[in-house]
C-alpha cells in the first residue's frame, strides 16, 4: 500500500490552532509523538511537554497567530526521537475556518476529486473533472494547488445522458469512468479512465483510430504529466449495442498486487441491459486483462456502486454489487435474487458488530416485486440475516446508511425510511421521521460515533432525544458548493488524523475547499487510508456511498489488529 507520510494539517479555531497528523498502520502501539513549530521561519520549538501518546492531533493555544507558523511532528520510539516529519505552514494571519484552501485554474463546475500521490513526496494530490463543458476534461494538481496538465475526453463526451452516455464520458449518473492509484509501487499514482478516438493526452498527444468511436480502450496515464503510459482493448461483446459506461475501482483480486476492476453496461432497445466486468493489472510496462465476466441470463442483480473488499477473510479481495458477489478470479461466488433481492440504489459491506463474526452487508430496495425493502446479511455467504418488507410491490427507497449512532446498542444502526435499526439485534430505535437523512456516514467530531454528511452540512442524531443536531454548514466556509449530484466532490481520510475529510468547490470553480475536523480527541487510530477496505472505497465513486473499514470503529471497540500489509517506496 501506499507509504504515506504524517498528512500534518493546521487550522485556526478561534485564538488557537489545531493540529493532526496520521498514525500510520505500521507504527508500533508505543509510538509517542512530539510537536514542533516554527514562527516566521525561527528556529523550531517543541511544545509538549510530555510525549504525546494518545489522539495524534494537538490544540496549540500560544501561537502569535498574525505570523506564520510552521508545525511537524518527531514520532518518539523506545524515548528516541525520530526525524521529522514534513512542516505544515499556516498563513498568518488565517482565517477561523475549520479548511484548506487549493487555488485552481479557472473553469467549468466540478464532478469528482480523486486522490493520489503523483509526485511521490508521500501525501496526496488530487485529480478533478470538469463535467459541465461540452467536451469534458480532466485536471490533475499538487496538493498545494500547483497545476500539472489537463486531458480533453474530446467529442466523445458530449453525450451527457446518464444511461447510455458517450464513449468518453465521465461523472454522469453512476458512471465514473477514471480512478487514481499507486499500481506499479513506485511511490507515484497512475491515473487509469476508458478512451475513444478524440481524446488529447497531458502531452497533447491524440488518440485517434481507424476504429468507429464506440470502440474503446482502458488506458493508463502518468499521474504527472498525463501522457499515456500503456492501454488495453476493453471487451467487444456487446460493441453493436453502443458503448459502455464505465464505473473503475481498484482492488487485490490476488491479494498482493493491485487490479483494476472495470463496471460497464450499456443498454439494448429493448431497455434491458448488458452488464460486464473485467479486472485489469497494470506492471509498468503493460496493461492486460486478466478476465471479464458477462452476466448475461444470470441472475445477478446489481445496483448504482461496486465495492471491493475481501468479504471472507482470506486477504484477497472479492467484487460486489447489491445483489451479487464475484471472487477475485471472476467467477461468481454468490447470488442474492434467490433471497428476492433486485435493483436498488445503495448497500454497505463491512464489520457491523464488534461480536459477530466476518463482514455484514446492508442494501435498500428499489420497487421490489416482492415488497422487499432493506436487508441484512453475512457478506461472506450472502445468508439473509434479517429483512423488513411491505405488501408489495415496494416503492423506491433510494436511500440508507449504516453507522455506529446509538451506543445503547452495540454494533452499527441501518437506517433508510422504515426507522433506525440497530442492525445486529434487528432492534427498531425510532420511528423514520427522527431519523437522520441517510445519505453518507462521516467520522468528524471526537467521539467514535458517526456523524452524517448530507449535501453541504454534517449532522449528529441526538439518541437521547432522536433529534438531529447541526454540527457544521459547510456551505458559509468560501461559499461552499457540492457537485451536479449535490454530493461532495470526494470525502475520506486523506489527512491528519484518522477522522475524515469533506472536498467541497468555492461556486466559481476557481479553488477547493478541503474540510477538516478542528475538535480535539483522545482517540487514537492508524489512519483509515492504510486499512485496506477503506483504501479501495476511496478509489470507487458510482452513486457516492459511506466508506467503511475492515474492523469495527464505532462505540466500545476494540483497538484495530495491524492490517496485514507492506509499503511501496
């Protein structure tokens, strides 16, 4: 996995400032920390006074806050200091604001951010989509805002419909089309999307064949300078139809090196579809596919997003959608049409109870025949654990989260619009109108419950009185604004400690806003970046969903086992 650095981050609040950094997964438990700054470039000076071994973040109430203030962090090892990490400059004289800011380059609104590390300096920069032009583009920067090239999808994308959109087309409905990762482990992130002819390279090369346009490729692009590295035909099965819109993602199918795996569909007159998935890997010096499978007359229903993690523990990723499961091979392990699963919008794989054993799995409905409306099962197996259901035909239920938000109950609550569940015990908590809305999860504030990210605000269920506080209106920071799908442009763990961050755009498009929690806590956790499952959520966007880790976070939780796993360089 990625060999990421201490992410030390600094925000104003009020007359202090507030600093985080990562714990990574490979430090040892006893590893204490000292925090250092430097004022207007003078000599660094420590600030605690005794070695800093619980929560990895630090409220500094004597910085002079109209000068610059530099801070890094000495992890202390067996009472040894250890070198520092990299400095993170405040401006002085900033703004009381719990965010970052990255200057852009002027253009059209926003889709998606993706996250990786392009120039191997250990942290993470990001990769955007311009989504509203006529001709979509892609735009990649550092993670201080320096600009590195742009990429045109070309004509290809003008087609914007979100069923059957254009050969090149990206951030329309559930489909992507690019993701972001290290897949060679050098250090430094490719970027991987489909082309067709018309598309235009960081280096202002131009893909163009003698093929029609609906004939399409997975190409791989160095992270910075966007010139293509290598490409891969993808499948031709159902080329005669049209396209395929594509959703990407990246896992290890063989538990060691990393695979792209490819979602497509596309539609026949009819309005049925086809449904294909591929896994690709990528060596540095060639793309190839390793398999596809073509769900054809299967019964494998599937739904708005993938996920990629290892459901039965046996440290090689499987491929899931909402209705179905694929080993790492290709092969399908299970089906849920026999438990009268269909369509529906949303699912979650992860460890729900701090007691059962394995991954539990949570998805919602959509105009189920059979009245089914949510279920919950073991993600190993697929066994239906419970299901709640109306007389049929269900309507949609479009929405539902699971989230650690009542610690009366142990485990993970599900929630859509049939009232909170505590999920291990099938425990109704309250009715649906005292629920929060069910749209992501988010670790904020200090304590290890969820907090909820809807649109531009994150919120807190009250279970004493199943009431929703506000915590934060991201939308008064800068002005604030979401994408097409008034979603955040990317949320996850990507600095600091191991509390995650909301990607927001100001509304001319011309920087990022990059939320981060400014609460104190105690708590202490590697950084949720390193743990395998949460690592390949972040890679994956479809319909946005919560991220979730492999083990349990969430009230009375144990501390995480080590998560089995080397560094790249």
């Amino acid at each position: 996995m990625e060999n990421l650095g201490r992410g030390v981050v600094a925000v104003r609040s009020g007359s202090n400032v507030f600093v985080s950094w990562r714990l990574l997964a490979l430090d040892s438990s006893s590893t204490g920390f000292n925090i250092y700054r430097s004022t207007a470039g003078g000599t660094a000076v420590k600030l605690n006074s005794t070695v800093l071994t619980a929560g990895t973040n630090y409220t500094d109430t004597t910085a002079d806050l109209t000068k610059v203030n530099a801070y890094s962090v000495k992890p202390v090892i067996s009472g040894v200091e250890q070198a520092a990490s990299a400095a993170y400059t405040l401006a002085a004289n900033s703004a009381d604001e719990p965010a970052l800011v990255v200057p852009l380059q002027s253009g059209g609104a926003i889709g998606n951010v993706w996250v990786g590390d392009f120039d191997g300096d250990h942290e993470y920069d990001f990769l955007l989509s311009r989504n509203a032009t006529e001709i979509q583009t892609l735009e990649a920067y550092k993670r201080d805002g320096t600009y590195l090239w742009s990429v045109s999808l070309g004509p290809n994308s003008t087609n914007k419909y979100n069923i059957s959109p254009g050969s090149t087309t990206v951030d329309v409905g559930m489909w992507d089309g690019v993701t972001v990762y290290d897949l060679d482990g050098n250090g430094k992130a490719e970027v991987v999307l489909r082309i067709a002819n018309g598309v235009t390279f960081g280096d202002g090369t131009v893909w163009s064949t003698a093929n029609s346009d609906n004939k399409q490729w997975l190409a791989v692009l160095d992270g910075m300078t966007g010139k293509l590295k290598n490409y891969s035909p993808l499948p031709d099965d159902y080329l005669s139809v049209g396209p395929l819109a594509m959703q990407l993602g990246i896992g290890y199918l063989n538990g060691t090196t990393p695979s792209i795996v490819a979602f497509m569909k596309n539609r026949n007159a009819d309005t049925t579809f086809n449904l294909v998935l591929a896994a690709y890997h990528y060596t540095g010096n060639n793309l190839t596919m390793d398999w596809k499978w073509l769900r054809g007359t299967q019964s494998a229903p599937d739904g708005h997003q993938m996920r990629i993690v290892d459901v039965n523990g046996d440290g090689k990723d499987e491929i899931a959608d909402i209705g179905f499961v694929l080993n790492g091979d290709g092969t399908l392990r299970y089906s849920l049409a026999g438990s009268n699963v269909v369509h529906g919008d949303r699912f979650y794989i992860g460890k729900f109870s701090p007691t059962a054993s394995g991954l539990q799995g949570y998805g919602i409905q959509q105009d189920n025949p059979y009245g089914l409306l949510e279920y919950y099962y073991d993600a190993a197996t697929g066994s239906m654990i419970w299901q709640h259901s109306t007389t049929p035909p269900a309507g949609d239920v479009g929405r539902g989260d699971v989230g650690d938000i009542d610690p009366r109950y142990s485990g993970y609550e599900a929630w859509s619009f049939s009232g909170i569940y505590n999920g291990p015990t099938n425990t109704k908590i309250t009715e649906p109108d005292a629920a929060p809305w069910p749209a992501l999860r988010i670790w904020w504030d200090g304590d290890l419950l969820s907090e909820t990210l809807h649109e531009n605000v994150i919120n807190k269920w009250d279970y004493s009185t199943s009431s929703i506080n506000r915590v934060l209106t991201l939308y008064k920071y800068r002005n604030a604004v979401t994408n097409y799908r008034s979603v955040a442009l990317f949320y996850g763990d990507i600095l600091g400690d191991w509390r995650e961050e909301v990607i927001m755009a100001s509304s001319d498009y011309s920087k990022l806003i990059l939320f981060t929690t400014s609460t104190p806590t105690s708590t202490r956790l590697y950084t949720l970046a390193q743990n395998p499952a949460y690592r390949n959520c972040l890679t994956i966007k479809g319909y946005v969903q919560s991220h979730l880790t492999d083990y349990y976070l969430g009230e009375g939780m144990s501390a995480p086992p080590q998560p089995n796993i080397t560094l790249a360089p």
